[in-house]
C-alpha cells in the first residue's frame, strides 16, 4: 500500500504536469518534485507502523545489508514493492485515461508511468542513479530506527530528503531512485491498452534498477564503514 500511493501521487504529479488538457499541464519541474516529496510523504507515513516503510528495494537491500533488517524477509518485501508500484501505476492510468487519450505525444505518456534520461548515455545514465540513490539510501540509514526501517516521524525528513534529490540531481534521469517506482509501472504501461502509445524503452530499463541497487549497496558499505569509526 505504501508503494502503491508513492507511485499514485507521484506518477500523479507527473501525469498532470505533462499530459494535455490537465488543470496542471505545464506547470513545471518544482510541482512535480514537491509533488514526488509529498508522495514519500504519504507512503511512508502509512506504511510506518506496519513495515517499517520499506517501500524501495534498494533501501530494504541496504538495510539488509547494513543489518537493520532480515535477510529472509527481503523476497516479500521486494515482491510487494513491485506490485504496488503497478497497482498505483494502474491507478495512475485510471485516473487520467481521458488526458492519455488526448495527448499525442507518446513520450510524454511514458514518462507518466517511468523515467528516461535527458541525454542517453548508459554509463552516465548510471552513475547519476547511483549517486542520487546513494544520497537517499546514506540519509536514511542515518535517520532510520535500529530496529526495523522508517517510523512515521521520519516521513518528513525523507520526503525533503527526496525533494532536494529531485530539484538538485533529477535533471539528467529523472532521478528514479528506486526500482520498483520505475520498473513496475513500465510494466503496466507495456500492458494497458493506452492509445498512441510509444515502445516501453526497455533498452533504458535496466539504468534505474542496476544503478537504485548499486547506489543503496554503495551505501551501505560506506555506512558500515562510518559505525565501525
């Protein structure tokens, strides 16, 4: 449910900034970061007292790694993370489906579901996830309990934390950060019946879940390294 609601709200803000015929066609980069920021806002704080937040696989991978979580209960944790970015995808769609209809451009529609560099370089579409995930993952093994995750005091904190990632590094990928909030709406948007639409650029798919996982593992160690200091 977490997940899901990040992915509503946040691929929300996204869908009414660029699709056509919206109340907030064209209203910029900075609403939909501080749209993005209140998604983490919300998903994090309802998922607080139930998961300890884990609503990205690459922070529920450096937990593990950092030994702030259980290695058994990644799978599930994973796995739930990936149907709630489809099922908020989905929700996505619902919502805006006319708007979907009227815009031709099948770019801006995809960008609606999942994210695409602003100049195509793999090597440096992946380095800039990696550092952006990096920034995440290092603030909030620092802000997480020792116990579990995030506790619901901690919502604010991450989702300023995600809005200076995006207004600071989104320019060059759109800052995913996060596998399931790219991967699993790209699958929805492979699989909804959406008119116009472009191919789901699954060259470009890997970048946002090789360089999430990399930059939180990255994280991890360093984190690690600073308690053993």
């Amino acid at each position: 449910m977490g997940t899901a609601l990040i992915v509503l709200l946040g691929n929300g803000v996204v869908a009414n900034v660029l699709l056509s015929k919206t109340h907030g066609h064209g209203s910029g980069l900075i609403v939909i970061t501080v749209g993005w920021a209140m998604a983490v806002f919300v998903g994090v704080f309802v998922a607080a007292s139930s998961s300890g937040a884990h609503l990205n696989p690459a922070v529920t991978l450096a937990l593990a790694v950092a030994g702030k979580f259980a290695w058994g209960s990644v799978p599930g944790y994973i796995l739930s993370q990936m149907l709630g970015g489809m099922m908020g995808a989905f929700l996505v769609w619902l919502v805006y489906r006319n708007h979907f209809a009227e815009t031709t451009d099948g770019n801006l529609k995809l960008a609606a579901f999942c994210t695409a560099p602003a100049i195509r370089n793999t090597f440096g579409n992946v380095v800039s996830e990696v550092v952006g995930t990096f920034v995440l993952v290092y603030c909030v093994l620092n802000i997480a309990s020792p116990k579990m995750g995030l506790g619901a005091l901690d919502a604010l904190p991450v989702a300023l934390l995600v809005m200076s990632i995006g207004v600071s590094l989104g320019g060059t990928t759109g800052y995913a950060i996060n596998p399931a909030r790219d991967l699993g709406p790209r699958l929805m948007h492979a699989l909804l019946p959406i008119p116009g639409k472009r191919d789901s650029d699954w060259g470009y798919a890997l970048v946002p879940v090789v360089g999430s996982i990399c930059g939180g593992v990255l994280a991890a160690l360093v984190y690690g390294l600073q308690l053993a200091h």
